[in-house]
C-alpha cells in the first residue's frame, strides 16, 4: 500500500511528547490513508487529553478525520481554561502524584487518589465510572480510551505541579475544608471530640480543631502551619 504523506506541525507546547526531529515546523509524515487524525497524533507520542484543535488545512477537524496526501496539519495544545463539561470538576491522580493530591486537598479541591500501584485498567474505570478527570505523567494511562477525561502533569515539582493545574482547570478553591489525608469534608470540632488524637503539649496549647467527616482525622493550626498557609497563599495570589 502507498503511504499518502502529510505534513505536521506540533505546537510548541507539545514538544516534550514528540521526537526533536519533528519539533521544526511542518515535518513530513507517511499515513496508511485508513487511520484517523487522532491515531496518527498519538503515534507521534501526544497524548490526546493535550491536544486542543486540530486544524487541517486552515479548518478544524475532529480526531476521526482520516488524512488525505498533500495535507498539512497543526495540532494545537488545549486551551485554557479548560472546560470539563458534564459533571462537577472532580480529580483522580495516580501513585506517584500524592503530593500534589495533598496540596490541592489542601486548596478545598476534590482530588482522589491511589496510594498503591493499581494498575491502569483500574484507575481509567474509576475515572469514568465516578466522572473525575486523570491526573498522571504517564502516557499510556492517558491513552486509555476508557478515561471520563484526563491531562498530563507536566512538571515533577509539586509547586509546578499546583500552579499547572489551577491555571488549567481553574477549580473552585476552599482552603482547609478537606482533609488532606482522605479527601472528605473537615467540620468545626470540640476539644473534648478529638481528644484522643492529642497530646499533652496540644491539648494545653491549641483551642480551634477541625474533624474530618469520613475518617475522623483532627486537624489543629499545629507547627507546620506557616508552611501550608504559604501553598494557599501562593494559590490564591495565582487565581486573583
């Protein structure tokens, strides 16, 4: 079978996802003439949750447009903010990503997350199956098809990491109302209601607690207080 050759131009964005040799300009590439935009994107190494418009010829086409020769293609990166539609903006982020699980918990955003290696199949159902956007570096997981939505983290720095999400997705923030080792809601509590968790220094220093409502967790403006507060503070003054 002849091979029709098209030309693309991958974004500057996109380059980490691509060989350096098709980084310049609209570089030549051979199609089969069967496989649809979407594959040949993929095939190039771009996941396509970073993929926003593909403009073919001046016109945007969908993922499933199939190539013809003489074709020149721009893949653009996704725009942003990106809008999820459908559900609430939910997350669900892989093992390797718990710091950034905590620090957007931290931030009042719902982020779920897998502390043991489950393995891909079943990270992309519970995805789709509780409506929550893919957080991961790996390429494969967000190649799944089974995925309700997903976006590569881009930076392996959790500050990076935080100020790449929020300007991605810009969820709604609520500062120490989750509780950041299981994901649920905090609620005001008595001293006399998490005693237990204390110790003899914070019972005596401390009078403001908060409970989590799904695993009891206390929370107290204990000694590693000013270096949270300095997260939210940078999150915040990013969003205004």
């Amino acid at each position: 079978m002849n091979r029709a050759e098209i030309h693309v131009e991958v974004a500057p964005a996109l380059h980490l996802f691509v060989p350096a040799a098709r980084r310049a300009g609209a570089t030549p590439l051979g199609t089969d003439g069967v496989s649809t935009l979407g594959h040949v994107v993929e095939s190039l190494g771009v996941p396509l949750t970073e993929v926003g418009a593909l403009v073919v010829d001046g016109r945007e086409v969908p993922v499933s447009h199939i190539p013809k020769a003489g074709e020149t293609v721009r893949v653009r990166p996704v725009e942003r903010p990106q809008q999820v539609p459908g559900a609430p903006l939910r997350f669900l982020l892989d093992v390797h990503l718990g710091t950034l699980a905590r620090r957007l918990r931290l931030l009042g955003v719902d982020a779920a997350y897998e502390s043991t290696d489950i393995g891909d199949p079943a990270l992309a159902t519970r995805s789709a199956a509780e409506k929550r956007v893919m957080l991961s570096r790996d390429r494969g997981l967000l190649r799944r098809r089974e995925l309700w939505a997903g976006a590569f983290v881009y930076s392996t720095r959790p500050d990076d990491q935080v100020h790449d999400v929020l300007d991605r997705f810009a969820p709604d923030l609520a500062p120490w109302t989750r509780c950041t080792a299981c994901n649920g809601l905090l609620e005001e509590a008595t001293k006399d209601q998490v005693a237990d968790q204390l110790k003899d220094g914070t019972q005596r220093s401390y009078d403001v607690f908060a409970r989590c409502t799904q695993c009891g967790r206390a929370y107290w403006k204990g000694a590693h207080h000013d270096q949270l507060e300095a997260i939210v503070e940078r999150a915040l003054a990013d969003r205004s």
